[in-house]
C-alpha cells in the first residue's frame, strides 16, 4: 500500500519548517505521522537512524506501544503529515 498516496488528500495535516523539531525522545506518543511530503531525519542520542522520506511513516512505536517518544524527529526540508490517532489507527 502506497500510503503517500492513500493520504495525498487529505486535509488534516500539519506542516514543519525545515529544522523545527516534530517530537522529542520522552514526549507523550499519542499521534504517529504519515509524510506526505519532505524528509524528517529520526534521531536516537543525537545520531541518525534514518530518514523518513514521502510515503513512510514515524512515531508509530509510541502510539502502539502506548509510551513516550523514543526517538527525537527533525525536519530536514519543509514536511507535511498526517497525523493518525489511536482511534484512527485503530479503525
């Protein structure tokens, strides 16, 4: 499933400018976010993990798991997500 696709129109979404930070390490995990567009970098201890790029998805071990944040995610370029909810989620 293409989900760059499955949410490209949807209208809720959020927006980041490059270098804002999207979530923390330790923060409340009660949304995870599909990238529609731009590259978010995932940080653990400041060392980078990954890329999410258009298409993946982030924060989504929090809200399975029900925990804080893992990890820290940095816009890179300007993004736009989706954020999904426990209960969308779970739908």
């Amino acid at each position: 499933m293409n989900l760059e696709q499955l949410f490209q129109n949807e209208t809720n979404t959020k927006t980041f400018a490059p270098g804002d930070t999207i979530f923390t390490v330790g923060d409340p995990g009660d949304v995870m976010y599909v990238v529609i567009a731009g590259n978010v970098e995932i940080q653990v201890h400041g060392q980078v993990m990954e890329t999410a790029v258009p298409g993946d998805i982030l924060g989504e071990m929090a809200l399975v798991g029900q925990g804080a944040r893992s990890a820290t995610a940095i816009a890179r370029t300007e993004v736009t997500l989706v954020p999904i909810d426990q209960k969308r989620f779970t739908f």
